[in-house]
C-alpha cells in the first residue's frame, strides 16, 4: 500500500465555536464537561485512486454543537482536484451525498430517559452489547449513511431502538426492558431488569430482490448492586442467538448462539481527578455463531464481491464448526479533571489464533498547554503484540495532531486509515489512507 503524502499548507478559515460536551456512557464514549470546537481548514493531499496519485486541495468543516439538550454536527469535505479543475465528483455523485453535510442532529445522550439522534452512528449499541456493539455507518468515507437511535426510558420499562440507513432497509435493531420490582422502591431489588433484543439487515448486499437477511435475538437479565455517584457495579447475563439465509443451501435456518456473564463496575470523581469505569465478560459460544455480529467492521463484512462470486459476513459463521469460550473486557480511564480520556475493549477466544479483537480512543484536548490529541483504532484477527500495531485490512484507524500557535490557532494533522471500494459499486474493499493537514482557527465560548 502506498502512503498518501503531504504537500504543503494552503491557508486558513476562521470560525468560530459554541460550547458542547462530550459524554461516555457505559463503554459507547465520553461523558464530561468538554468546549466544543467549530473548526474548518485548508490544505494539500494527495490520494492514490485506481493506480494513480492524484492532487488535491482539501476543504474541510466539521463543527459540533450543542444547544442545551439539543447538538448538531456538520462534516462538509470538499477536493479540489488539482489536476484537472473542478471538485472531486465521487464525492457528490447524488442528492444522498449533500443530505450527508449534515453529520448528525441529536437530543440527549445514551442512557438518558429521551435519547435520540439522526445522521451518522459512531459507536452504537443495544443493551450490554452482545447483539450490537460498537456499530457504525460511516466505516468508509466514502459510503456514509444517515442512520437513527431512539431510546425512552420511562422507569418501569424501556426501549432502545437503531436503524443504519432511513434511506434502505438494512440494518435496524430494537431491545425492550421492563423493571418489574421498579413500584416497590427497594434498595437493589427494584432496579432489576429483563430485556429482549432483535436486530436484523434485512438486505446485507445490493440487491432488493434477493433472500439474504441475517437476524440476532437476545435475551438479557441485569441487576445494579450499587447506584451511587461516587461508585456503581451491576451484574449481568446475556443470550443471543443468529438465524438467516445459507449461502449453501439456499434457504433460511439457524445458526448457532452464545451465552455471556459479566461484572461492570465504575469510580466517579475520584477527588476531582479521576473517573474509571471497567466490565468483564466472560463468554460460552456456540457453533457458528460470534457475538456482537453487527460490529465496528460489519458494514465493510455485511457483503463483499470476490470475482464472480458474493461473500456474506453470515458465510463466516459456516466455518465455526466448534463450541469456544473467551473473555471480553472494556476500559475507561478520566484523567486530570477530564484533560485526558481513554478507552479501550478487548475480546479474546480460548486457544483461537487471531481472534483478538480491540477498540481504543483517546482524547487529550489541552493537558500539554501547546498541543492537542485525539485517536480511534479498531482492530481485528490479532494474535501477537505486533499484530496490534499493524495497520492492514482488519484496522480501522484516524490520529489527529494539533501545534497551538496560539490558543485560537492550530497547526493540525488528520491521519485516517479506513476503507474504500476498489471500482464504485464493487462492494470489494481495500485499505485506504488520508493524510490532511490543516491550518484551524478554533475559538471557544463559555
């Protein structure tokens, strides 16, 4: 693979910001007191497309906002090719691509009593995971979605909902809860719970007409021990079970399904300083079965196109002809008054190579007064220590850089690994770098 490279820097555009907050909830992000940024630059990058490197100037906006309960997100990038004149069609082949500028509309956050958002999905979930776990829309750059999330919570009973495109039936997944001790009000007790999930892509792949979709039920038991805001634990059991089409035989059955037990347990605002929030799982799986079937990867694995043939993510699960046992568990670190958040998930088989899975963020907005960070990195098939930092089909990465000139402007480098079809419409990926660096004004309101 050859890298993109960087050209120089163009110039800048001034902007301005309102103030936002990011969150973490239950391993889906970060939940904290954060000034949003409304930032754009300009710079040079080239691209290698089709064999050839081409020149571009890039123009990029990406402002997130919040207004009380209410947030915004735009994501404009505009390539310029340099080349041959005029902005880079792939980018704006239909009405669809300007419906996606707008990155996402939402109300609240996961877990509050009304959760709703619109636009792009970064880490989506139903439940503890195990149905749907980290999923998001807007894996490749160039195939972004508008999905949806809708959540109430009225005390005694619930809801959570995700859809991944209003636009198609693909994937779409609910989990209803009850608390049915909830009116007794007794310590522990009443805050038990018993949830039921289902998700399913009812068309994986490009055709309408065709027998494909893939479904997950789950089952889910939870009791919080303690609820307070210095300390928290729960208890929690899951079932899940696939069913779906059979590329070999043509025709509906079942696949296999899994159990899970696990303890999540959290220390808030430990003198100020600290926040530390961890979950252990550990996990029976059955026969062609995997849990979190809709994942960071699976919109790049729903299908994809091998010569004349068509290779479902559900055609794996044909090849797991044996019962395994593994362990998950998921990480989240506030350091220093929240100058510095991190996150991580890891899941590993018994005696499986390359099953380890991993998920991480981190974000270091201001802890050096100079600099600012920020990084996300999904990676799957890991075996060894080396694997974790090798960048290839299984990764999924973006690192951003940024020199504060002064406080309002910043020197700024994207660094994003994901994927992009090799031929529009092939459904066949590959690896694909960007390099954008940018000049940013960046202004915060209190």
């Amino acid at each position: 693979m050859q890298s993109r490279t960087v050209l120089v820097f163009l110039m800048v555009l001034c902007l301005a910001g309102l103030s936002a907050a990011q969150y973490y909830d239950g391993g889906l992000g970060y939940r904290g007191d954060q000034k949003g940024v409304f930032m754009g630059g300009v710079g040079f990058t080239r691209i290698e497309e089709g064999g050839e490197s081409k020149n571009y100037v890039s123009i990029g906006f990406r402002p997130e906002l919040s207004f009380g309960k209410f947030g915004v997100g735009l994501n404009i990038n505009l390539l310029y090719d340099t080349d041959n004149g005029g902005i880079r069609s792939k980018d704006w082949d239909s009405g669809y691509d300007y419906l996606r500028m707008l990155r996402y509309l939402r109300y609240g956050h996961k877990l509050d009593p009304f959760y709703g958002r619109v636009g792009t999905l970064d880490a989506a979930r139903l439940g503890h995971g195990f149905v749907v776990n980290y999923f998001t829309n807007e894996a490749s750059y160039d195939n972004r979605k508008i999905g949806l999330e809708f959540d109430l919570d009225f005390g005694m009973f619930g809801f959570e909902t995700i859809a991944s495109n209003v636009g198609r039936s693909e994937l779409m997944g609910t989990r209803g809860y009850v608390r049915p001790l909830h009116a007794m009000k007794i310590p522990i007790i009443s805050r038990f719970a018993v949830g039921a999930s289902f998700a399913r892509d009812f068309d994986p792949d490009a055709w309408s007409n065709s027998d494909d979709g893939v479904s997950v039920y789950g089952f889910d038991l939870e009791l919080p021990l303690i609820k307070s805001q210095v300390f928290n634990t729960m208890l929690y059991f899951d079932y899940a079970k696939i069913s779906g089409y059979s590329s070999v035989e043509k025709k509906s059955r079942g696949f296999g399904s899994g159990t899970a037990v696990g303890i999540s347990s959290g220390l808030g605002n430990l003198l100020g300083l600290m926040e530390i929030s961890a979950r252990v799982e550990r996990r029976w799986l059955g026969k062609e079965f995997i849990a979190s079937y809709f994942d960071p990867f699976y919109e790049v694995q729903r299908y994809q196109t091998l010569g004349a043939d068509t290779l479902h993510k559900a055609d794996y699960l044909l090849g797991i002809t044996e019962e395994t046992k593994g362990v998950f568990g998921e990480l989240y670190g506030n350091v220093l008054g929240n100058k510095i958040r991190l996150l991580g998930m890891l899941e590993r088989l018994d005696d499986q190579p390359k099953s380890g899975r991993m998920h991480l963020s981190a974000d270091a907005p201001d802890v050096i007064p100079v600099l600012a960070a920020h990084a996300t990195y999904d990676k799957m098939a890991i075996e060894t220590v080396g694997d974790v930092f090798t960048l290839d089909a299984n990764s999924v990465a973006r690192l951003g850089l940024g020199y504060k000139i002064k406080p309002y402007l910043i020197a700024y480098v994207d660094y994003i690994w994901t994927y992009v079809e090799t031929e529009a419409g092939s459904r066949s990926y590959r690896p694909q770098e960007r390099i954008e660096p940018k000049l940013v004004f960046s202004y915060n309101f209190k």
